[in-house]
C-alpha cells in the first residue's frame, strides 16, 4: 500500500510540477549512471534516476537473435553483436557496477516500485521488419505491464516512430532523434515533437517557438554543460536530456 501511494503521489507531483513553475523537465540519459554503483542503463541507473525524481528515465532497447528484448545502448558490447545474439548470451555480460546486462521485461519489473517515467528508445536495426517486430513486442509488453500511460517512445529510424504511433495507444508520446525534419513534418506524421540534439536547436531556434505553437513538445539531448542548459532553459523547451540530472536540477532550482 506505501508503494501505491507513493507512486501515485510522484505520478501527481510530476503531472503539477509545470504548473508550479519549473516547465523544464529532467531526463536521465540512460538513467541516472554518473554516480556510485551505477552504470548505463543498469536497473541501478533506473532506481538513481527516480531517487532523484527525475521526470523521466532514457533507456534503450534492442530485439536479440531470437526475439528477445534487452536494454542497452551499443549495439556491439563487449565483443556482442546484440542484434545477432541470443538473449542468454546478451544478459551473461556483465556492466560495469556488476549488474547482469537487463532485458526489458527485467527493467520492467524494476519499474513496478518507482514513479520516475520510462522513455524507451528503439535503436536502429537492420531492417524495416525487425523494427515493426520489436515494436510490436515492446507495446504488447508495455499493455502487460499496465504502463500505457508511463511510457514515452522515442527513434533516430523514421520507421520506428511511424511504427510506434501506429501501434501505441492513441495519444502516446513518440519523438523522433534524427534532427532532420522540421516540426510541421513531425506535427504532420503524428509526432508529440521533436527530441533533438540541442545543437540542432542552436541552429534552428525557431523551431522550439513553432513546435510550441504547434500544440508539441521540445526534448533536447544529450545536454551536459552548464551553458548549454541554461540556453534551452531561457527559451523553454519542455524536456532536457542529460548525463548530469543532478547539475541541471540544480540550475532549475536557481530563482
């Protein structure tokens, strides 16, 4: 009963944070793993990255030789070919706090006890119809595990996102990484925004005014200098992924 409320109590602070001033959110850039006995994208990352109640925590995900869904962000790690691998040979590697390498299932479970949101990004795989698997799989996972209303989708592949707006729920978050499409493109394909390198930004400014006229949302990656945050910040984008949470959430805090 103490988990239930006090998941429900940081889904609502999450929700009102905006309303209380702060309309920049912070995102663990697969989670928060800059810190002791973390690592990328380790269910250790997830559990830091909502002890520090960040808005939402990036991981990312890959379909294995046979089907499987792992969590990690390269796909050659550690001598594996995630892509060509099976699951059982993925999950033997070991990160770098000591953790077994997690599948989403396991990330999932993790999930369960903690409020923080689960920005799930699908890498590039090498072709069209492994994606559409993939994502058929992640979305019949997400409705398992009863997270419709948790997860945040996000892809550099074109594909992808498409895919993924066509099979989440109607009105799921789904951004697209790639930087190369302006934001009437993205409104027109059924995009909650872009999610763009801040240096994209930095060469097209007018793009967080207009996406923001558009009724869509601003996600600016990977940002971990001071200035760059402060930048974003000063011209309201609504989400900044980052490596340093702690960093931003302090110069958030600054009046």
């Amino acid at each position: 009963m103490k988990r239930i409320f006090a998941l429900a109590f940081w889904t609502l602070l999450t929700a009102i944070t905006p309303l209380l001033g702060q309309t920049t959110q912070v995102i663990a850039h697969r989670g928060f793993w800059l810190t002791a006995g973390s690592a990328q994208n380790s269910l250790a990352a997830l559990t830091k990255a909502d002890s520090i109640h960040c808005y939402g925590s990036e991981f990312d995900v890959w379909l294995t030789a046979d089907d499987q869904l792992v969590v990690n962000h390269d796909g050659l790690f550690k001598g594996v070919h995630i892509e060509q691998a099976t699951a059982a040979v993925c999950t033997a590697i070991r990160l770098d706090n000591g953790e077994s390498l997690p599948t989403l299932s396991q990330y999932f479970d993790r999930a369960r006890r903690l409020g923080t949101r689960l920005i799930l990004e699908l890498k590039p795989h090498k072709n069209a119809r492994r994606e559409t698997q993939a994502i058929e799989l992640i979305t019949a996972l997400v409705r398992q595990y009863g997270y419709e209303q948790r997860v945040e989708y996000i892809s550099f592949s074109l594909h992808a996102v498409q895919e993924f707006i066509r099979l989440a729920p109607e009105g799921t978050p789904v951004y697209y990484l790639n930087g190369d499409l302006p934001p009437q493109i993205l409104k027109a394909i059924g995009c909650a925004g872009p999610d763009y390198h801040y240096q994209v930004f930095k060469q097209h400014p007018e793009w967080i005014e207009e996406s923001h006229r558009l009724g869509m949302k601003v996600n600016a990656w990977t940002v971990n200098e001071a200035g760059d945050m402060q930048w974003l910040i000063d011209r309201g984008v609504d989400f900044i992924t980052t490596n340093h949470p702690v960093r931003l959430q302090q110069l958030l805090q600054k009046p």
